[in-house]
C-alpha cells in the first residue's frame, strides 16, 4: 500500500517536532517491512522473473508511488549486493517502466486484487499457475505486515505524544500524517485503540463468568 505524509495540523512547535520524529520512524519502518518482503518475493520468484520485473510487480502490487519504489528498490539491490559480496546485478529499470512486449494501459487505482487479476491474465499455464500463486500469497503476507507496522506506528505516536494528546487523537493524527485511505485508516484506528484499551480497561469477565459490579 502505497503511504503518501501530510503536514502536520496547526501543532505547537514543540508537538510539531515530535510529531517529524515520530514521523521519520514510522517511514523508515514501513521501508524496512517492505526491503524484507520484497528481498523475499525477488528470492520467492527468481526461477520465473528477472530481478526487474519482481520489483515492478511487488511495487505496483503493493501501490507504492514511483519515489518509493525507486528507494525500494535501490535498498534491496544494496541488501543483494551485500548477500554476494559485491553487486554485479544491473540497475533495475525504473518501476513502471516496461519492455515494449509488455506494455499495457495505466493501472487505474484499486484494490491489489485488480493489478492481480490483469496480470493473471497475461500468466497462463500450469508453472504460470503456480506463479500467479505464488505472487498472491507473497502480497497478502506483505499486505498484512503493512497493516501490523502501521498499527505499531500508531502505538508509537501513542507514546511519543502521551504527553500533549490523548491516545484516540494520537492515533488519528497518525493516519492523519500518513494519508492512509479512509478505510483502510478506520481499521487501523479501531485496531491501534483496541490495543489501547486491553492495556487500560480492567480485563473483561471469562466466559461463562459474570462481572459483579464494585460496591466501594
């Protein structure tokens, strides 16, 4: 999923600066989560797919913006080059950018299931099959580490900003920030502040248990 930031609202400079700290973090762990899952898909589908068109396909997949999937993509070939000792691989094309053979029209924004369902398509085949496959299972794994991360983000601006904002508006200047889509923010949100309120709230009753009320 691709994580456009906002500017903050009108904060107090103090806040403000907290909040580009938090901010800075919270980028750098979503980048993080990214490099290892897409390290994983080029390891997953190097039988199948060159190094490039891994990176174009996790990166449209995962709706990164043409700036994150450079950096992406440039953290990746340095963790590669490491692995061997030295990097021998080719620069990776531009993502979004396609051989002639593959060109096609601009993916409209949607769900990854769409980009999967076109590039189904193109995939055909038994071992194309099992491609298509794999690649499904390698996005939903990354997806749902995204949506982990963006959860321990928000716990993070939770605790950085205790002190000036209570956690609900915590949590939502996170996704607030971080330009997440509405939908997608809710879930976070009500995730986030659930988490929140297991380590505030009095543990609920056990089932079959009935809470009696305090007396004092």
């Amino acid at each position: 999923m691709e994580t456009a930031v906002a500017s903050p609202r009108n904060l107090s400079r103090s806040l403000q600066r907290q909040v580009e700290l938090a901010t800075a973090i919270c980028q750098e762990r979503l980048m993080a989560v990214h490099a290892r899952h897409l390290l994983a898909f080029v390891d997953l589908v190097s039988d199948r797919l060159p190094f490039d068109q891994a990176i174009e396909i996790y990166t449209r997949v995962l709706e990164l913006n043409p700036e994150q999937a450079r950096n992406l993509a440039s953290r990746v070939l340095a963790e590669l080059g490491q692995r061997l000792g030295v990097s021998e691989r080719p620069l990776p094309a531009e993502p979004g950018s396609v051989d002639e053979t593959e060109a096609e029209e601009p993916e409209p924004p949607g769900r990854p299931g769409a980009l999967l369902a076109k590039l189904g398509r193109r995939l055909r085949g038994r071992r194309q099959e099992d491609l298509r496959y794999r690649i499904n299972l390698a996005a939903a794994r990354a997806e749902d580490a995204i949506f982990d991360t963006h959860v321990d983000n928000a716990l993070l601006f939770v605790r950085a900003l205790g002190e000036e904002l209570p956690p609900p508006e915590a949590i939502d200047l996170y996704v607030e920030t971080m330009m997440l889509p509405e939908g997608y923010a809710d879930v976070v949100y009500h995730r986030a502040l659930r988490i929140v309120a297991e380590q505030v709230l009095p543990p609920l009753p056990s089932e079959g248990e009935t809470a009696v009320p305090s007396t004092t």
